[in-house]
C-alpha cells in the first residue's frame, strides 16, 4: 500500500509538470537564466496572443538579457504601442533605445508632453474619438429640433476637435514604417546592393524609417541623424 501511495504521488507530480502551460514554462525558464528556450516558448505563445504587450515584452527582456539590444527594442516598442501607460514597458524601451544610441522622447520634446501624449494606446484614443463624434451628433439634433443645449454642444465640439488632432498625429506615429538595426552593425549604401559605397555604418539599436524597398533592402532614414540610404534587409527588424 506505501508503493502504491509513494507511486501515485510521483504520477500526479509527473502529471503537474506537463500540466503547466507553455507560458508558466517559459516564466520557469526565464527565471532558471534559460533565455532561449523561454524565448521560444514566448514566441510561440505569440501565435496565439498577437495583440498581447505583455507577451512582446517577454520576448524583448529576452533579447535584452541575450545582448540582442536591437531585437530587444523592436519588441519593446510593440508592446509600448499596445500598452503605452506601462511604466515597465516605457523603461525597458527607453533603456535598450539607448544602448544604440537614441531616446525614446525625441529632442526637444518635454517628457511629460511624451507620455501625455501616448496616454492613451491607438484604439483607446479611436474609441474616445468615435464616442464623442456620436455625442455630439446627438446633441446637434437636439439644438436643431429644439433649440436646447447649445453650450454643451459647443463644448462638446471643441472636446471633440482636439480628441480628433489628437488622434490624427497618433495615427501618423502609428502608421509610420518604423524599424530598428537589429544587426550588430547596418551599412548604410548609396544604392541598393553591395556593389554601391557605404556611407555611414550604424549600430544596433538605432531608429530608422523604411522608405522604399528593392529586392534585399530597404531605402531608410536613420531618425536620430537624419542619414538616408539604403540597407540589407536583414540587418534591420521593422517594427
């Protein structure tokens, strides 16, 4: 009778392990310093919660602790627009953002206009812009018909036309072709292709905007230095 307890027992603790979900295991890994195995199991764990930042913020304090900054960023970033309040997310960013060399609030800017800014995240702000534009069609009808509530509804419109600036720069930064240089170093070229002169080399880590392509590369802006060329596409991760 004590085997069959002592069996059971192993059986049930056996069962347990492979009970865990493969994000409990890839918490198990990260804490165990196996940040590849749990960066794997992250990743797949994306497939199914694409629109998670949480699982992107995994991903990038992955990268991060296996020296892979740009690869770190780039995820770091697409949590930050899902979840921009996150203080956690908004540090990390900013913290692998600047091992290459760049900032998250560009030069300039105050900080606190930066984060009242990303306040709120792109659908939050669509969804209060969407509200308010219904509100204040409702409360025009109702001046229409009968002549009632008009400072409200000019109060309302005002609320209404910052909301829709507000979101039309966020829509901007949103649909902007951003990427990150996920290679240790990206050459710059004149051209698309080998066969044309570097002009710059940048580190890993830096912000561009992707231009154009063709076949292997990408015509980019490097944000921080407003260098334009073209580089190989691998070299970059696009955001």
């Amino acid at each position: 009778m004590k085997r069959l307890f002592i069996l059971v027992f192993a059986l049930l603790g056996f069962t347990s392990v492979f009970a865990q979900t493969p994000l409990q295991n890839a918490e198990e890994f990260y804490r165990q310093g196996k940040f590849s195995a749990a960066l794997g199991l992250y990743e797949y764990d994306l497939k199914s919660h694409p629109n998670d930042p949480y699982v992107y913020y995994n991903i990038g304090n992955c990268y991060f602790k296996m020296g892979s900054m740009g690869l770190a960023a780039a995820n770091y970033y697409r949590a930050f627009k899902l979840a921009p309040r996150n203080t956690d997310i908004r540090n990390n960013l900013a913290l692998a953002l600047s091992a290459g060399g760049e900032s998250l609030v560009p030069a300039g800017v105050p900080p606190i206009l930066h984060k009242a800014f990303f306040s709120l995240s792109y659908s939050e702000l669509k969804g209060l812009t969407m509200v308010l534009w219904w509100v204040f069609c409702l409360l025009a009808c109702i001046w229409v018909l009968k002549r009632r509530g008009g400072r409200i509804t000019a109060t309302v419109a005002v609320v209404l036309l910052l909301s829709a600036g507000w979101f039309y720069m966020r829509h901007k930064a949103e649909t902007e072709p951003l990427a990150v240089v996920a290679a240790p170093v990206a050459e710059i070229r004149s051209g698309p292709g080998t066969n044309f002169p570097a002009s710059a080399s940048v580190a890993q880590g830096h912000l561009l905007t992707v231009q154009d392509e063709k076949d292997s590369w990408y015509e980019v802006i490097v944000k921080s230095q407003g260098i334009k060329g073209w580089v190989d596409k691998n070299a970059i991760e696009q955001i």
